[in-house]
C-alpha cells in the first residue's frame, strides 16, 4: 500500500500539503500544497509491461524549498501563542528575503497535520497567506506615502492642517481612528501617528489615476506567481471601475481594497528593495526575478526613514542597536453577510531591518482578536520577539550602535 509520511506534524503544512485518493479515482497523488504544485515531479513512474515489454519504474525527484525550519518552528511558536492569548480566530506570518522575494517563513493558523488532514474542518485547509483577501488597514499608508514621493506631489516635511474629519463633496466624511484633531503635521507625520486624514490628503495630491497606476505597479492587482496552488489575486475594484474621490481615499489607507498577505508583505519589500519588486518564491531551484521597478531609490529611501520615524516614535518595534522600519494597520473587518464592517479587526504589522540595509522582511497578521484591540498591542510585539530571534540566528550585525550609545 502506498502511503506518504510527515514526520513533523503540523510544520509548514499549508506549504507541503498532503497526498490522498480522492472521489473520484484511489490514486493517491498530491491534492494540497507543494504536494499537488509538484506532483508530476516528486512522484515519479511507475514500473509497467506493455506489449512484452518491460518499463522501468523511475524515481521521483526531490523538491526542496526556501524555507528556513528554524524560522519556520519560531514563527508557527509565537502565531499560535499569539492566537491563543489574544483569542483570534486565526493569523498568519511571512519572513521574506527583501532583495531576492526568497520565502523563509509562511505559517498560519488554524493549521492541520497532513498525516490526518481529514481531521480537520475544511477551512483549516487553505492557505491563508496565498489564497485569502483582505482589507489591510493602514499599512497601506506607506505605499500611499511612497507614490506621492515617486511622483513628487509632496516631500516628508509636506505640511497640512488636520481638523479630524475630511468631507466630501458626496456628504462621505472620514475621521482618524482617534477620532482628534492634530492640527499642523508633516507627511511624515501622518506615518508616525497613522492619520486617516492625512493619507487622503496624499491621495488627493498624487491624483486618482497615478494612484492606481502606482498601486497595480506594486503588483496589488494580480497574483504574484509563486509555486504554490490556488493563489488569489488582489480586489483593486473599487478605484479600476469607480471615479467617486471616496474610493481612492479610503483606498489611500488600505479600506475599501483586498490583497493577500503574500502580495502584501512583497509590495513593502519593494521599498526595503530601494524599489525593485521582486517575484516572491519558494523553491530552491527558482532563481531570484526582479519584476519592475516601482520607485525610485529616493523615494524608496524616503518612504523607508518615514517608517523608521514611526517605529522610533511609538517604541513597541525598536530592537536596540538596530533601525527598524514599519507600519500597523487596524482595519475594520469586512461583513460579507450584510455589507459594511462588522466590530471586529484585523491587525497588521509589516517591517524590515536593519532598516539601512535590509535583509528581513516579516509580516505579521491576526484576524479578529477579541475586544478589537489596536494592532500596537498584538502583532508588533510578536514582530519585535521573531526579528530578534532571526537577528541572533544569522548573527546580523547591528546598524545603529552610535545613536544607541548617544553619540551624534
């Protein structure tokens, strides 16, 4: 009897995927994960006599994949943990190499053992990292940032007053998630407190059609192409088909607009790329693809010391002697029953270090903590706790030991 072994349960399993009959046939081939992407590969041939004569079996061929297992074992550690303390339906993380989209980590939860798949509810099936949309929140606001610089329609030290509320000419009026006013702020600003208003008022400097120019250059749009099965691409709907300024303002901070955490996390290593999008991969035998070139290196540069502003300023991310650079998103969830948003959020925290020089690049998501927490509380302190286990197992050197030491 055939029969596939995993001999470390739960690990990568959304990656790996599982073999199996199906309804259809007793075949048991891969249904799920690597294991169907790569089926024709890995199961080689089978020996067979036909006519008198004899064919010989051929071997199957090993995949072997980007991923890092200790990175991997860590990451799937602090979701679980963070799912259970914070009591979210579930999560997801992704480690990427920002100057070649090499995949290190990609774990979600819930997950399933591919030895018992059938255990589990279907939903626990599906990889969330490829093939599940959702409204990223203000993440988003670092690419609205980015555009603008690109495009020069402001530099950082841009200023505009913030009166808490921007109204549109329709009656729509969007406020800050804090519901204040702040008066005179810079765009660099509007990154470090996360002004709703303030990336609308971005938006409207760069314009309805370079922005989306821009948003589908980052590759938000479409699949990203990597080698995993039944990849989704973005829902950029609401500013292809609709004109109303509304759209493109909530839009500028990541509401009203899909993606997946796998187009996400590879539109922010673009700007820890100095702007070159990289094609995210998987498989050890795929040779790093630079996609296009999304920005310029000023802006890319600009955009990343606007994240690192941020991170400096709220603390919750900083790892001494290192620069981070990053952003949360707290966006409100979507009710596919009655439209709208429900009460419940989904958090969000991407980032990259040593900012100077990055080499990681982690994204962290958790969808519908209870009590609708800001995502401060959540996954940027798990952000914090994983990049300072990558940093000491690849021993990264710091890049920020003078401002440490209070030296100019």
């Amino acid at each position: 009897q055939e029969k596939r072994l995993y001999g470390h349960g739960t690990l990568a399993s959304h990656i790996i995927g599982f073999t199996a009959p199906s309804g259809d046939d007793d075949a048991v081939v891969g249904r799920y994960g690597i294991e169907k992407q790569f089926e024709t590969t890995l199961a080689g041939r089978a020996g067979s006599l036909e006519d008198g004569v004899v064919k010989d079996a051929m071997q199957g061929a090993d995949v072997a994949l980007t991923i890092d297992r200790q990175i991997q074992t860590q990451a799937e550690k602090i979701l679980k943990e963070l799912v259970q303390e914070k009591r979210a339906e579930g999560g997801t993380v992704i480690v990427q190499e920002p100057e070649t989209g090499k995949i290190l980590a990609m774990a979600s939860a819930p997950d399933f053992d591919p030895a018992s798949y059938s255990d589990y509810p279907l939903k626990n099936l599906t990889n969330p990292a490829v093939q599940a949309r959702y409204e990223p929140g203000s993440v988003f606001k670092v690419i609205t940032a980015a555009i603008g610089l690109d495009t020069k329609s402001f530099t950082p030290d841009t200023t505009y007053y913030d009166t808490g509320a921007l109204r549109f000419d329709d009656g729509a009026v969007i406020r800050n998630w804090d519901m204040k006013a702040h008066g005179t702020v810079t765009m660099t600003n509007v990154i470090e407190e996360s002004l709703n208003t303030g990336a609308a008022f971005m938006q409207t400097k760069i314009g309805n059609a370079p922005f989306y120019k821009y948003v589908t250059a980052f590759g938000l749009g479409e699949a990203t192409g990597i080698e995993l099965p039944g990849e989704v691409a973005g829902n950029l709907k609401n500013i292809k088909t609709h004109t109303a300024d509304i759209d493109f303002a909530t839009a500028s901070f990541g509401q009203g607009i899909a993606v997946t955490p796998l187009q996400l996390i590879t539109a922010i290593s673009a700007i820890a790329n100095r702007g070159t999008l990289m094609k995210p991969f998987i498989t050890k035998h795929t040779d790093p693809y630079a996609v296009r070139t999304v920005l310029g290196k000023d802006a890319a540069d600009k955009t990343t010391a606007m994240m690192v502003a941020a991170v400096d300023k709220a603390r919750v991310a900083h790892i001494p002697n290192f620069t981070v650079a990053g952003k949360t998103g707290t966006a409100q969830a979507v009710d596919f029953v009655r439209g709208g948003y429900t009460k419940d959020v989904i958090n969000t925290y991407t980032g990259f270090f040593p900012a100077s020089k990055p080499r990681i690049t982690i994204l962290i998501k958790l969808d519908k903590p209870a009590g609708a927490p800001l995502a401060g509380t959540t996954v940027v302190p798990a952000f914090r706790t994983l990049a300072e286990f990558i940093i000491d197992y690849y021993g990264i050197p710091p890049d920020n030991l003078q401002q440490e030491l209070g030296t100019p």
